[in-house]
C-alpha cells in the first residue's frame, strides 16, 4: 500500500489494499485502516461511511468517533460533527474530543458555545496525572485563542498565564516521568511564552511582551 501511494502516485490500488483487507478481515481494526486511507487520498464522504460502520461494531471507541468527527469537518458537514462529538461525550468520551469539539465550535465564530464546552472540560479534570496536566495546557491556550478571538486580550493573557504556570509543571515531571518528550514540550512553553507576549504587545504592555521574550 506504501509503494502504490508514494512511489507509484496510485490512490486506487493504494485503496483496494485496504479494502482487501476488510474483505479478508472485516473486524474494526480493518474498518479503520479503509477508513484512514481514504481519507490520506482526499476522499472523506467515503471514509465517513467505513468509519460509521466500524463505530456500530465498537460503539463506544472515542478515537473513532473523533475520526468520523473530523472527516464531516473536512466536508463542511459542521452540525453533523457536532453531533457526533456530542454523542460521544455522553457515552463517556475522552477529553480530546472535548478539545476537539470545543476547537469546531471556534471554527464556526460559536464562541460561547467553544467556551462552555472548554469550562466544562476543565472542570471535569481531577486527576492530576501528566497526561491530564498536558490536556490541561491544551484547554488553556485554546481558551486563550477564544478570548483572543472575542476581542478579550486580558482574559486571553490571564488563560495564557495559567497554561504557562501549568505547563513547568508539565516541564518537570516529563523530564522525570518522560524524558523522551521533553523537546517537545519544551517548544510548547515557548510557543505558550511568543503567544503571551502577541498578546501583551497588543495590549501595550510592552515590557512584559520584552520579558517574556527574553525567556525564549
């Protein structure tokens, strides 16, 4: 299949690998794969209909709904993803379709809407694992971009603020817990410290924008 698509240029047969696969194999796992391939050959209204298929095998599989999410926000199909999300979440979703669902809601100018579905994701963190502390960054700087958005500088420095208070948090357990990571996560919290220093610039606070610089 990555001979057909990279080498060869051939999105058919790239295709008919995968749907052979489901024909020898119709489980999830197989469903998915149909699914991700047409999608890697721009072809998303079919990869919605083999995604559909697999999630009534696995109903509750959050990944595959954030697939089937984001392949109806390609085609334009917004309040049918929202649908989706939605459905999701109350079956007990995880917390990226939150922050998935909330980013739609942004998209569409749904501001509000973006806002209490970032509140509420918030609110439901209560473990203070690493992955829930990332996934709090992640809420953070999207809540920013909200404020941002809204016209709201200072609640958007304020989000930025407590996304970079969190993220050394981050910095410091990864390099313990995940040392592996740790260049990544680091390019976040200086992405976090540029972001905070946009925003205080445009709110002429212009030596915090100069300090916050200096700790790129």
């Amino acid at each position: 299949a990555h001979i057909y698509l990279h080498q060869l240029k051939d999105r058919r047969r790239y295709a008919v690998c995968f749907q052979e696969l489901v024909e020898k194999r119709p489980e999830p796992r197989s469903y998915l794969l149909l699914g991700d391939a047409y999608m890697n050959v721009q072809e998303p209204e079919r990869a919605i209909e083999v995604y559909e298929t697999a999630l009534k095998r696995n109903p509750r599989d959050g990944a595959l709904a954030r697939k089937i999410g984001k392949a109806l926000t390609k085609t334009h199909h917004y309040s049918k993803a929202i649908n989706y999300y939605e459905s999701a979440l109350r079956s007990g979703g995880q917390s990226f379709l939150r922050y998935d669902l909330a980013e739609l809601h942004l998209k569409l100018k749904q501001y509000g809407k973006s806002e209490r579905t970032l509140k509420s994701a918030l609110e439901q963190q209560k473990s203070t694992d690493l992955a829930s502390l990332i996934d709090r960054v992640r809420f953070l700087v999207l809540f920013a971009r909200v404020y941002e958005q809204r016209g709201d500088s200072q609640k958007a420095i304020e989000s930025l603020r407590s996304a970079k208070e969190t993220q050394a948090t981050v910095l410091s357990r990864t390099e313990v817990e995940q040392p592996e990571e740790l260049s990544d996560q680091k390019t976040l919290m200086a992405n976090i410290c540029c972001q905070m220093a946009d925003q205080a610039k445009g709110a002429r606070e212009f030596d915090s924008a100069v300090l916050l610089t200096k700790k790129l």
